[in-house]
C-alpha cells in the first residue's frame, strides 16, 4: 500500500472505530508511516493491476484491429507490446512472492490451501498490515464484502466510498482459487453453504432462495435457480454468495493468526522475520 493510501485507510479505520466504539483516539495514535515489507507488497501488487489493466487494453485494440481486418503487420508490434508486459507481469508476481516469504505469517500462508503466496500478497496490496483492523469485521468491509441494503455495494459517480473495489476483485479472485483446488477446509465450506442455499424455500418472482428479485438490463424477471446436467441444480447468486462465506472465513483465520503473532512477539506491526 503507498505511504498515501495506507494513511486513507488508517485515518478510515480510526473513523469506523469511533462510530462503533469511541475508540477513534486510540486507532488515531496508531497512524504511522507504513513500514518497508508493507509497503513493498503494496507498491508491488498496484503495479501488477496497472500492468494487467494495459495488457487486457492492448489485447482488446488488437481484437479490434483484427475484426477490422487489418493486416498482420499492422498488429505484429502491438502483439509484441502485449508479450513483454506479459513478462512484466511474470516478473511481478515472483517479486510478490519473495516478499511474502519474508513475512511472519510465511509457513502459515504455504499451509493455507487455496491461498499461496500470490493470493496473500494481493490481500496484504490491498490492505497494509492486518493490525490496522481492530476486528475481522473491519478487514470483510475494506475488502468490499459487507452489504449495503442487502446487496453487495456498489461504486456511486462522484461519491467516495469507505470500501476498496480492487479489494472486492481480490477477493473474487481468491474465492476462485479456493473452488477450482477442489479441496480443503474452505472448499467444503463453499459446498455445504451452497448446499444450504439450494435447499431453502424458493421466494419470490425469481424463486430466490435468499428472497430477492433478479432482473436483466431490460427488467425482465430472471429465475435464481435454473437446471443444471444430471438433475442437478444451478445459480450464479448461490455461487458467489457461497464464496463469499468461504473468503471471509479464510480472512477470518488470517487476521487471527496474525494477531495471535503479532501479540506474542509484543510488537505493534506484524513485521516479523519469518518464523519469528
């Protein structure tokens, strides 16, 4: 996290802390520059999204150009532009890993299933250090996993929100690794919570489970659940809802841990050598 937006996000806890428990002074007097481990991840993982975020702009103009029919050469030194922030990116996410290496919460993130050194090293881009959260609560909310009027929040023209959108693709992303290993404590945390949502009473136009109403663009009423193969059932809502149960309980057990390290060594930040 930069030195800029780390203290944004400081100065944003301090005025949750103080709305919920009067205790702004207290994170206030916390507020410090952020330190070099930190900082690092921070800076890395921002550099990764900018790269990414030109890669994926890059490789739409050269679908374009191609649907336009333009010769190869046209396209050949663009396409070359899109291998080397290819390598770019490569290049970061070994950095990214080393970094995390480094951390104290090292053996416990190689033992994680479903979050590795990447995934923990995008959480940590995005947040800064995980004792600048008073509870796990706080790091679900930054992280753009609570819901506003029982929908996940959403970005407002003009209006600055309290939670990180790069967060939420983080988490997203997280929750995919967490299905796709197939395995783990977290994976069948998504499956028996799925399983239970499945199971519910159909509410509603669009038989939701969880009682909402999903709609297209055009305002055309959608069925949550639909038939999948086999007699099975499927729904996109349930899917995301049911990984958002098992990020926020891997985020759970990693701000835990990190507290009960950082506590045991009696230190205001979680920098640590590794093992330590």
């Amino acid at each position: 996290m930069s030195g800029q937006n780390a203290f944004e996000a400081q100065r944003l806890h301090a005025a949750q802390e103080e709305d919920v428990g009067g205790h702004g002074k207290h994170e206030a007097q916390r507020m410090t520059a952020p330190d070099p481990l930190h900082s690092l991840l921070g800076h890395y993982a921002r550099l990764l999204w900018d790269i990414q975020k030109l890669r994926i702009q890059v490789g739409n103009r050269i679908g374009a150009m191609e649907r336009d029919g333009l010769p190869v050469e046209a396209t050949a030194p663009h396409v070359e532009t899109q291998k080397t922030l290819e390598a770019q990116e490569r290049a970061i996410e070994r950095q990214l890993v080393r970094l995390a290496k480094q951390h104290l919460l090292a053996d416990w993130v190689e033992a994680c299933p479903g979050l590795g050194y990447g995934g923990f090293a995008r959480i940590v881009g995005v947040t800064g250090d995980f004792m600048l959260f008073p509870n796990v609560a706080k790091v679900w909310a930054y992280m753009g996993m609570h819901v506003v009027d029982g929908h996940a929040p959403k970005r407002e023209r003009g209006i600055k929100g309290n939670w990180s959108p790069q967060g939420r693709v983080v988490a997203h992303q997280l929750a995919d690794s967490i299905v796709k290993l197939g395995r783990g404590p977290y994976r069948e945390l998504y499956d028996a919570k799925k399983a239970d949502y499945l199971a519910r009473p159909r509410l509603g136009d669009s038989g939701c489970p969880m009682g909402q109403v999903h709609k297209d663009k055009g305002g055309k009423v959608l069925a949550c659940v639909k038939a999948g193969e086999n007699g099975s059932e499927t729904s996109a809502h349930l899917h995301n809802a049911a990984m958002r149960v098992a990020v926020k309980e891997l985020l759970k057990d990693m701000w835990v841990e990190w507290y009960r390290r950082a506590t045991r060594a009696m230190k205001p930040s979680a920098l640590l050598p590794a093992g330590a």
